[in-house]
C-alpha cells in the first residue's frame, strides 16, 4: 500500500455472507490461491461519454528524453522484502525516499530499497514484481521543468533479484499503477505533455491527462484507454481490471466549481466499449481478489470508506472517517487504507 506516513495505515476485518478467496490485487504483497475469474456488470444508470479506441495510443514521444537509470534515480537495494503478507508503503520524504514493508500487525518494518521520490505502487498477482513511478533528480536539466515531482516514470521492482527494470519514461506521470490479469499488463493513469510558463512566483504548469492506459508487459508497449478530457474539467484514475479481463472499473472526477468536485465510479467494457456509471458520488474503487467485491471512497458519506458487491445488493461500511489507499488483503477478507 503506498501511504505517506506508516502510522496512518490501518487494517480492517472485513465479513460479507459469502467472501472469497482470490489472487491480491492491492499493494498488500504475498500470493494466494486463486478464485474465480467474475466480471461484474455495472448497475443500472446513464452512460458515460466514451468513444472507440483513442488513436493516440502511443503516447508522448519518449525518444526525445534521456532514458533514467537506477543509478540516476539513486536507486539501492536494502533489503529483500519478507516472506509472507506485507503492506508496503512509501515514506515520501524529500530525498532519498525510501519503500519499506510492514507486517500487517504493525510490529516488523523492513525498509526494502532507496530510490528519489517514490511515488504511486502496484503488487503483481503473483507478488514477483512490484510497479512504482518516482521522480527524476535532474529533471530541470533533462526536461526544462521546474515545478517538484512533474515527471514520475513507471519501473518494475524484481522481488526475487532485488532490481529495477525502466518500463516507462518521458514526459509522463504515472500513478494508480495496478497490475491486470496475469501480471502480463500494468495499468497506469497518465498526465503528459508537461510544460511550464513565467518564471519565478509567476511560474505556471500545464500537462495534458489524467487518462486511463494500460503497458503490455514484457515488451512496455503503450496504450491509452480512455481519451483526454482535460478540457472539460475530467480526469480519470484507479483503473481497477476485472479478473477476466472483460472490463475495467475507474472512477473520474469532474470541478464543477473552484472548490467543488464530481466523482463518478464506471465500467467500461474492453477493448473501448461505452462506459456505464457503476456509482454515482464515490471514487477510487478497489476490486477484492476475486472480483465479485469493490471498496471506494463514498462523497455522499464525507469520503468514509465501503464496501459493495458489484451488483450494489450488499454495501458495508468501513470507516467513519475519509479514507485513502485502500488494498485488500490477498485472500480478501481485510482491508488496509
């Protein structure tokens, strides 16, 4: 789970009348047996605006940026991260930053590597491999941009050899990075094209996304889901991939105001079908292990975390307070946030 301070990461028992075991889908590390592979179908209601296939699937041109190295994003391995359930978080301190994992009762923290800013962290299904993004030490010098933490770029942390393998770069930053079915795609939400204006106190930013894409995997071929609604105020993130790879769940966030804002949680059929509105007022929807369950983030409720089956039949409610980061545990019968 990637937090900003281990001390706010909590662990909750989590009863439905028929939870499942699956494979983990969250940052919450170690392999399960499997479940079965459900694609859910979204509840009745409008559907969102979403055409065919974006035609920008390549993305920004990577090739004209230099390519980062572990050195140069002063990566260090410390550790090899333990054997059994773990949650993993990252400490965001200014530099070096450091991904560390803890034991679900809190007890053991093992610091696994240094890298400079770490930031968003998926765990494979397999939880072989963990995906991050983290910022560039020299990004004034290798993009021209000022403004802290612009540029984020997808890596794969190898459990087994304790390394790090570049899958993304370039002028992007990725988050919400979660693994799909099989470990052979990572799910990204995107911001691109950054560019700054001004200078000094008038220095201003703009980019292009958030948008929803997926990286074939091994070969780090790119592809975007969902087109770029930037110009009406919507972003898209938290895709969450079903199990059988039918759909993906997401949620969008749309300003109606300068300090108001819509969330909506969709599924949109795969390959770019029409996305339907799943819920309405909630964001950053999590599927359990086994793909018959979701957790989100309910507006209508100050942000208080739930729990819903994906036909909306059974809804539990978690938390009393606002909750972020939410991650199963693998065999789905907990939640951390």
């Amino acid at each position: 789970m990637s937090v900003s301070d281990f001390h706010a990461s909590w662990l909750l028992p989590l009863v439905f009348a028929s939870a499942a075991c699956g494979h983990s889908n969250g940052a919450t590390a170690g392999p399960s047996d499997g479940g079965p592979a459900t694609d859910g179908q979204a509840e009745d209601g409008p559907t969102a605006d979403a055409p065919s296939c974006p035609t920008d699937d390549a993305g920004p041109d990577a090739g004209v940026y230099p390519i980062p190295t572990p050195a140069s994003i002063q990566f260090a391995a410390k550790a090899a991260l333990p054997s059994g359930e773990q949650l993993l978080f990252n400490d965001w301190n200014p530099q070096p930053n450091t991904v560390s994992s803890l034991t679900p009762d809190g007890a053991t923290r093992t610091v696994v590597f240094e890298i400079y800013r770490a930031w968003s962290m998926g765990v494979s299904h397999d939880a072989k491999s963990v995906a991050f993004s983290c910022g560039d030490p020299a990004q004034q010098a290798d993009f021209g941009l000022q403004i802290g933490d612009s540029i984020q770029q997808t890596w794969i942390y190898d459990v087994a050899t304790q390394a790090i393998h570049l899958v993304a770069h370039g002028n992007i930053n990725d988050e919400c990075h979660t693994f799909g079915p099989g470990d052979t795609t990572l799910w990204v939400c995107r911001r691109y094209d950054f560019a700054e204006e001004g200078d000094g106190g008038n220095l201003m930013g703009t980019n292009k996304g958030y948008r929803i894409g997926r990286i074939a995997l091994p070969s780090n071929e790119f592809t975007f889901v969902t087109t770029d609604e930037s110009s009406m105020s919507t972003v898209a993130l938290d895709p969450q991939p079903t199990p059988g790879g039918q759909g993906v769940y997401y949620s969008t966030s749309q300003s109606v105001s300068s300090t108001q804002s819509k969330s909506t949680v969709l599924l949109m059929p795969l390959p770019c079908g029409a996305a339907s509105v799943v819920r309405s007022d909630a964001r950053d929807p999590v599927l359990s292990p086994d793909g018959t369950r979701y957790v989100y983030a309910d507006d209508s409720d100050k942000g208080a975390l739930h729990a819903s089956t994906l036909d909306g039949t059974t809804t539990v409610k978690l938390t009393s307070e606002a909750g972020t980061n939410a991650a199963w545990s693998p065999d789905g019968t907990r939640v951390a946030y």
